[in-house]
C-alpha cells in the first residue's frame, strides 16, 4: 500500500510539474484546469530526485498549449517550485494568452522557473505574436510576473544575417473601430 501511495505522489508530482512548466502565468485562464497530455517514445522518472524525463519527438499539449522538443525534463524543488527544460532543434511553443491572440515562440532550449516566475529561451531565439510583432536574439528572457522582455544577441553569432545583433518587428496596433485615423502630418487644409 505504502508503494502504492508514493507512485501516486510522485505522478501526482509530475503532473504539477509539468502543468507549471506548460502554462505561462498569462496564458489563456481556462487552459490551467484543462488535463496536461504528454506523448514521447520514451520517459524516465527518478523518484528520489523528484525528476522526470520525456525524450523522442515530445508533445506536451495542455488546452491552447503545446510544446513540442526532442526532450523535456522536468523537477520540483523541496519547497515545491517546478522546473522545466525543453530542448530541441529548436523546442518550439505555442499558446493563447487570454486577449492578445497567440504567441508562438523558439529556442535550442526553453527553460521555465516556476520559483521567479520567468521563462528563458537560448540559442537563435524568436517569440512572435498574431498582430505580427516579432522579437529575434540570441537569448530572450520573459518575466511573466511584470510582462518584461529582456533580449540579448552574442557577438559569437556566426553564420547569421543579424550580425550578433536584437532584431525586433513591432507593428502599429490598428485604431479601434469607429475611431477616426490621426490626420497626416504632411497634409494642409
């Protein structure tokens, strides 16, 4: 019975890992109680390290979410703050915050912090949105308690077209309906 039960705690503990690493502090609200489905050609888990493995062609799905990679690892820490890395070539993302349509975002490697509610993507990173903003660097660092970017390129960034440098789209956001455009500035009366 008591081997029972600590099976049960530990898929108990992997769940809540997982769901801390599949859902970004603003992603859509009703995506947080939808199941966390997870599909890989293998995985390991290691009772004691409180560690689970998931690796060949991993798809994560949760609601609006899903991460696919070629490996996910996933840990909690004694005080019960979960830890995820996603690896791939690249580990992509994708996932519905609840007004602003869908981010899609890329990295070699993604890697979540439940504990400083931060999400970090390494390697030829690019997060994108549906209104067409478009951020590329070689590392992207989002705190999902203040919505703050931090992008970052390596001057070691051979073989780009960016030249070891940020690249950022930003696209002006259409006025509202009913709202007349501001006048051009070249216009005369």
């Amino acid at each position: 019975m008591r081997r029972a039960r600590g099976k049960r705690s530990y898929a108990s503990l992997l769940l809540a890992a997982m769901c801390a690493f599949a859902v970004p502090a603003h992603a859509e609200r009703a995506d947080r109680d939808k199941p966390v489905t997870l599909e890989s050609d293998r995985m390991t888990a290691d009772e004691a390290k409180k560690t689970a493995t998931f690796e060949g062609k991993v798809v994560l799905t949760q609601g609006s979410l899903i991460i696919r990679a070629e490996r996910i690892v996933v840990r909690q820490d004694g005080d019960g703050f979960q830890y995820g890395v996603a690896t791939g070539n690249p580990a992509t993302f994708r996932y519905k915050q609840d007004a602003a349509g869908y981010i899609d975002g890329q990295a070699m490697r993604i890697e979540y912090d439940s504990k400083a509610d931060r999400i970090e993507f390494f390697t030829e990173a690019r997060l994108r949105r549906d209104s067409g903003d478009d951020i590329r660097g070689d590392f992207i660092s989002y705190d999902t308690r203040s919505e703050r970017f931090t992008v970052k390129a390596s001057s070691e960034a051979s073989g780009t077209n960016r030249e070891g440098r940020v690249r950022a789209t930003i696209v002006p956001k259409k006025p509202a309906s009913g709202a007349s455009p501001a006048p051009d500035a070249g216009q005369r009366d």
